[in-house]
C-alpha cells in the first residue's frame, strides 16, 4: 500500500463527526461548537433506558 495511510476511525469518532455535521448544517454554529454539543447528545441517546427508546 503505497502513499495512503490509512488512519483507524472508531465508531464513537465516526458518531460524533455525523451528529456534528447535520448540527452544522441545520445552525449557525462553528465546527467546534458543533463537535462539543455533539459529544453532549451522543452521551445523552447513549444513556436513555431501552424501555424509553
């Protein structure tokens, strides 16, 4: 494999770039902002109880 390395992305990392990016999208927020509020809703759907999803 020459010239491209590749770079392992975990799942969480993949996560919180999609949640990141339709915040953007869809706000005036910066990539930061985004990536930070990001991290908050992924934690937040990762602790509702199954019985309320």
């Amino acid at each position: 494999m020459e010239g491209a390395a590749k770079t392992y992305v975990s799942l969480y990392e993949q996560r919180v770039r999609l949640v990141a990016q339709a915040l953007t999208q869809r706000s005036k927020l910066s990539e930061k902002e985004a990536s930070d509020l990001a991290v908050h809703v992924l934690y937040v759907l990762d602790h509702v109880p199954e019985k309320v999803r």
